[in-house]
C-alpha cells in the first residue's frame, strides 16, 4: 500500500506531464504574471470581467473560481496540489487588481472566495449605470465617423449592456417558438437604434435594409453599409485626380504668370526701390542741363571782356 507522500508525488508528476489537466502548471505560469493589460479600479467591471474569464479559460483553471475544483481537505494527499494551484490564480486576479481592491480582498481563503467577494461588488445591476448607458446609446449618432467607428461605438454599448443584465438567460426548451420570437425582436430592434444613427447620406441604403422581410441582423445590414461607403469611396478616386490634374495644371500656370511679373517688373525684395524714368523725360533732362552750361559760359565770356 503506498503512503501518502508517493500518492501525492504521483499526482503531482501526473498534473505536470498531462497538459489537459486543471492542475498543469506551464513552465511560464508564474505568480507575478498579470492576465489582463489593465488593472481593474472598480470602473468597467463587465469587460475586466470577460478579460479574466478568457484568459483562465485559456489556461484551464476556470474551475478554481467557478466552484468545480473544490479544495480537498487538509489531510488529502493532494491538498498541496490544489493549494499550490490556488494560489497561483488568487495571484494571477490580485495582479489584475488596483492597489486599493487587492488590499480589500487580499485575505481570500481561495481563489473562488475571491472572485465571488468581486462579484457581489461589482457585478450586480447597477440602476444608474444602466440608465446613462441606455442614454448614451439613445444619443450616439454616426456623426463625422466612418461605419466601422460607428458600429464599434454602439457595439461597445451593448456589450456592456448586456454584461449587466448577463443573468437575464432563459434556458429551458420552448416548443411553442416563442423565445425565437423574442430574440428575433430583441436583434430587430438593436438593428433599428443601429440605423437611426446613421448619417443622412445612407438614406437609400437603409430603406433597403428596412424594406428586407423578415429584417436582416446588424452584422449582415453593416456589411451591406460597409459596401455602400466602399462604393461611394472609389467614385470619389475615380473623379478626384480629374479634379487635381486641373486645379495644379491651373496652379501653375498662375505660378508662372507671377514669377514673369517679378522678372520683369516687380522691385526685388529687400532692396530699395529705384526710380525708373522715361527716354522723353531723360531727354528733357540733358537739354536743360546743356541750356544752363551754356548760359554760364556766355556769362563768364561777358564777365572777363569787361
């Protein structure tokens, strides 16, 4: 009969060479390594939410904070295992963390005790917080964004919005087709606050959509506006270059006309500016100085005889 201490290495040789394991540690799983690029500061929690469930998900450990992999009890062989284990995600969610919530939480028996201590904060339907999000999805419009920057906007809203209302899941089985009829409202009408934002300029291509029967879903009435923007795109290229050929063909010969003026008859710059005169106003010049040389010397002459 083996001993408790070969039972325990057994198990523990086993979690490290079966990588399907919840126990499977990799030689890069470390306690200072964070799950998230963002700490969590008690803003957001929906989203830092879904980042941690993917990222233990990833590395199959969602059973230490979910309840499936309950701790053994202390004189089990593989107590040290499951402690070992849960440490290591207890470390993972107080790196993702703010200083001031690890502080609060950082006595947590176990990882489970952690995370639920974090949900019952956190993750309850805030009233207030459904309400401005309810108003910013009433008041977002396309505006000066592209489709993409839109649908990515209002996209972000209802992830959020639904992250708060995530308990809200009805799981039975329907006979009757009555929860399709739900959902299908539910998409319809997400789909209708998706093109009452848009921009005046899709107006042909959303009385297309509204037209389809039954209603397409957002992502398929994206793609089609998505199409319609590319259209639009490439008649704009297609008359743009005209357009440009001309405006610089125009340009230059504007760039030409003035650089002959300067040339030729505009005063260069930092330079005094010079007095220009006629060959009839030069040649009156010259006269009236040759008249005055002459009324000098015939002067001079009458002055010396006497």
């Amino acid at each position: 009969m083996p001993s408790n201490d070969e039972v325990s290495i057994s198990a523990a040789r086993s979690a490290n060479s079966d990588m399907s394991s919840p126990y499977y540690l990799h030689p890069s799983d470390s306690p200072g390594m964070t799950l998230v690029n963002s700490s969590f500061d008690g803003k957001g929690f929906g989203g830092w939410r879904r980042s941690i469930l993917i990222a233990l998900s990833a590395k199959n450990k969602l059973g230490f904070i979910n309840g499936v992999i309950k701790s053994p009890s202390d004189t089990s062989a593989d107590f040290n295992l499951w402690n070992r284990r849960n440490d290591m995600v207890t470390s993972w969610l107080l790196n993702s963390l703010s200083k001031e919530i690890a502080s609060s939480v950082i006595y947590s028996k176990s990882a489970e005790e952690l995370w639920t201590a974090l949900e019952d904060r956190f993750g309850q339907p805030n009233g207030a917080k459904l309400y401005h999000l309810q108003k910013e999805l009433n008041d977002l419009v396309q505006g000066s964004n592209n489709i993409a920057g839109y649908f990515t906007k209002i996209k972000c809203l209802w992830d959020e919005l639904d992250a708060l209302t995530i308990s809200v899941q009805c799981s039975c089985t329907c006979t009757c087709r009555g929860k399709e009829k739900v959902i299908k409202s539910f998409q319809d009408e997400r789909l209708i606050q998706f093109l009452m934002g848009l921009n005046d300029a899709y107006t042909g291509v959303k009385s297309n959509i509204l037209m389809m029967s039954p209603l397409p879903n957002v992502n398929v009435a994206y793609s089609l506006l998505v199409q319609d923007e590319k259209q639009r795109e490439v008649y704009v290229s297609s008359q743009f270059p005209v357009e440009t050929s001309s405006f610089l063909a125009a340009k230059q010969v504007v760039h030409a006309q003035q650089s002959f003026l300067t040339a030729n008859h505009a005063v260069p710059p930092q330079q005094p500016q010079q007095k220009y005169y006629s060959s009839d106003y030069k040649g009156k010049k010259n006269n009236l100085i040759v008249l005055i040389i002459r009324r000098l010397v015939t002067l001079w002459i009458s002055v010396t005889k006497s």
